[in-house]
C-alpha cells in the first residue's frame, strides 16, 4: 500500500532526526524514489521544518527546531491513535464477553 503524503513527511523527519542525510541515504531509509523524495523535501524546507546544508561539495538536509516539534506532534497523534485502537477493541471485547456468558447459564 502506498504511503500517504504525511506518512511520507514523518518518515523522513524521523529519518534526518537521527542524522544529516544525502538525498541518496534519506532515500534509502525512506525507501522512496529520489523524485519524489525531492518534492517532499521542498515542501518541508519551504515550510521550515528542514534545511538543506551543504559542505565539501556534499548537500545534506537536516531537522529544524520546527521540524522536530512537528514531528513530536505527530508521533503523539500517532500513539494515540493506537490507545484508541486498543480501547475500541476491548470495549467490543466487554461488550461480547457478557452476551457469551449469558448464553452459557441459559443452556445449563
């Protein structure tokens, strides 16, 4: 399944949280095309979050404070979204379980 854009935007600011990136590294740990690679990274420098360095003939790109808050904003929307995931699986669990219970007195 393809990646949606904002999936795509973690990922990379995950990715340059860790360290400066070459467009060829980030796009092997992102698995994405150098293309479109390229048009995220241009979204991203020109909304602040990331920048692009360059030194000794070799460009790379790097988290900004910007960047880094976004991201934290959004690895907490995404733990939440799995508490919510959790919960609405175990409200549906208690929902059953009384329904199987039931049924298991009113045969005995």
């Amino acid at each position: 399944m393809r990646k949606s854009k904002l999936e795509s935007y973690q990922e990379i600011l995950e990715a340059l949280s860790e360290k400066l990136l070459t467009i060829d590294a980030l796009s092997y740990e992102t698995n994405t095309d150098c293309a479109l690679l390229r048009q995220r990274l241009n979204f991203l420098m020109k909304n602040g979050l990331v920048a692009e360095r360059t030194s000794r003939r070799k460009t790379q790109f790097a988290v900004l404070e910007r960047g880094g808050a976004v991201l934290k904003a959004l690895t907490v929307q995404k733990q939440l979204e799995k508490v919510k995931e959790t919960i609405i699986a175990t409200d549906e669990t208690a929902q059953i379980m009384p329904i199987a219970s039931r049924r298991h007195f009113e045969t005995e």
